[in-house]
C-alpha cells in the first residue's frame, strides 16, 4: 500500500514538474526586429569556437554550415595551439559564412586568445607579457579568455591586452549548472531557454574591466567558448561590429574588415537569444565630429553623448561612467553631456518576460574613453 502510494504522489509530481515546464517553454519566444531593421554596415558573429582541430566535436566546416542556418556573418575559431595552424588554415568563405580564425595559447597566466595575426616562424612565447607584444609585432591582437574561471587569469602589471571575456558561456553552462537543474529536459526541446536559465551576471568581469579601463583601453567580449551545442550557442551570444563599409566577399578584405572594427572596439555585445539588438548605437559628438565606441578622445569641454535602442522591446539603459551608472532611462533615445573624464560604456536591460535573468546586461557596449587636455 505505502509503495503505490508513494508511486502515485512520484506520479503526481512528475506530471505537475511536465506542466509547469511545459507551460514555461509554451510562453517563450525570442523577441524578433522587423525587418527593417537592418544595415549593411553592421554585422553578426560569434566569438571563440573550437573545432576537431583541438577540443571541439565539430570539424569547422559543419561548424560554417550551422553558422549559415543561424544567419551569422562570421564566425572566429580558436582553437587551442601555440598557435593552431590547421585550424588557421580552414579560414575563408564557407557556406557563406566568413570563417576566420585565431590561436587560444596557454601561457603562464592562464589562457590568451590571439587574433588578426601574421603567421609567426616559431611557436609563441609561454609568458605573456612575451606572447602579447610577438602578437603585437605580428600586426595582431589579444583577449584575456575567461579570467576568473577554468585556467583563471593570474594578474600582473598591466600590459598592452586588447581585450577581456566578460560573459563566457561554456564557463556558465559548467559552473552555475545547478541553477539550471530544473530546466535540463528544455536542452531538448527548447535548447536557448535552458541556455538563457543558465547564464548569470559576471559582475567580477565587470569590476575588472572597469579597474582595467581606468588604466589603459580595453574591450569587452561576449565568448561562447563554444566545444558542443553550436547551434543553440550561436544563438545565444553574438558580436555585432559596426563596418566603415558593407562585408566584401573578398576573403583577405573582409578580415580586415572584421579585424579593424574588434581591435578598435567599435562592436557591442548582445544576448541575442533572449531578443534580437540590431540597430544600437552609442556615440559621441565634439562639433560636427562623430566619436564611435573604443575611441579616446582628448577634450577640455563636455561632450554629448548618444545612445540609440530603438527596438520596441521593454528595456531600461544605463549610462556607465568609471563603474557607476550616471543615467537611467526607458526612453530609445538618450543623450547626456559628458563634463567628466573617463570611461563610459552603455549596459541595455531586457524587461520584457524573459528566461533571461533580469540583473544581466541584454547589450553591452564597448567604451568611449574621455580623457582631460594635458596643461
């Protein structure tokens, strides 16, 4: 008697846990642009994949295919190596897809991402302080990967980096796993609302960023780290850079292209599984000069500012400055005056229902760097 009891309130509450599961991916939706919302000028990708040529399933070019059917622009392999040739030499267009690719390196601070390089004539060094300026000097450029979590990143004085991961997804889905317990059977149905469920505010990455600024330039990344799951990660987190001109269908060309815009930091970042962000736009004005994100510019007036969010999504924007928001608005468009020196991003807050936690940036901007007119 007490077995079939139990079984039936087992029974019971495995039906209720279907309902309710059911009734969660029932009412999600990723939030959809017209489709007028859209420029040549900007574009789409994703950022750090692996492929069979080090730790990934996937050979790149089924990784280009999936690329495709997800309607990204681009995609950037890097796979581990010192640096990875063959996976260097995959690069080109695939499936429409521009496939590019670079080198995560181990060295003696924990992982470092290489990118837009000249091929070397030896491996890099395994310091690096020693890897980022031979990347340097090989016309390349360099991102911190995932600094406080897997090989976390030892800090040191500061030296010429490009970049810093600030949300890295296989991090995510690994360490905050217990989170999303409840959601797993959804990696099945509906993968990017288990995905979304999965992701949590990096806020030690924003601290660190932010500390970095204060110092030198650096730009933020939204990575995938992507091993497995690339179609619903290539959903999930994408780079969006801002073109001088439309993505030429010459290979060497639209490198450059992509290459130019990440390593001036004139991209923004987005979540784009919990809802579409094309059409953002943060920028300055001195006169009748346009101040794109990643530019530091010297001035001894204020500067205006504008942020642009006219998606028709609920959302709240946040002007950051030095690390703490000096203006909250609902409205799509903002602008504020910039009597301060410093560092001002922009962080976009998705209100609308969404699996997608509501303490984490939807868009993050990449920096405009204000600095004073020396005496």
């Amino acid at each position: 008697m007490k077995k079939k009891k139990f079984l039936f309130i087992l029974l019971a509450l495995i039906f209720i846990y279907a309902l309710w599961l059911s009734f969660l991916l029932l009412r999600f939706k990723t939030y959809k642009l017209p489709s007028t919302y859209t420029s040549p000028l900007e574009i789409e990708g994703v950022y750090h994949i692996h492929s069979t040529f080090s730790d990934g399933q996937k050979h790149p070019d089924i990784i280009a295919r999936v690329a495709s059917l997800s309607s990204l622009d681009f995609i950037i392999l890097t796979d581990h190596g010192n640096p990875n040739f063959e996976s260097i030499s995959s690069q080109g267009w695939k499936e429409g897809v521009l496939v590019l690719a670079g080198s995560e390196l181990s060295v003696n601070r924990g992982h470092l991402v290489a990118l837009g390089f000249n091929l070397p004539d030896s491996n890099f060094s395994q310091t690096a302080e020693e890897a980022v300026y031979q990347i340097k000097a090989l016309k390349g450029f360099s991102i911190i990967a995932h600094p406080f979590s897997k090989v976390q990143w030892s800090w040191g004085e500061f030296i010429d980096y490009s970049g810093i991961e600030i949300i890295n997804a296989d991090t995510m889905l690994k360490k905050d796993i217990h989170r999303s317990l409840p959601y797993l059977p959804a990696l099945l149905i509906k993968p990017k609302y288990a995905l979304l469920k999965m992701l949590v505010r990096p806020e030690k990455n924003l601290k660190r960023w932010d500390f970095l600024n204060s110092q030198h330039p650096i730009f933020g990344y939204f990575s995938t780290d992507a091993h497995r799951l690339y179609r619903p990660v290539f959903s999930l987190l994408r780079l969006h850079p801002l073109l001088k001109n439309p993505l030429s269908k010459d290979f060497e060309t639209a490198k450059c292209q992509v290459y130019d815009a990440l390593r001036k930091g004139r991209f923004f970042n987005a979540i784009d599984a919990a809802a579409q962000a094309k059409g953002f736009r943060f920028w300055g004005e001195k006169g009748e000069k346009r101040i794109q994100m990643g530019k530091t510019i010297v001035a001894d007036s204020p500067i205006k500012l504008h942020i642009e969010t006219s998606s028709p999504f609920a959302k709240e924007t946040l002007l950051i400055h030095n690390g703490k928001a000096v203006l909250r608005s609902l409205k799509n468009t903002i602008s504020y005056e910039a009597a301060l020196a410093g560092t001002y991003r922009v962080e976009v807050y998705l209100k609308e229902k969404s699996p997608l936690g509501k303490n984490i940036p939807w868009i993050l901007s990449n920096p405009i760097f204000i600095r004073e007119k020396k005496q």
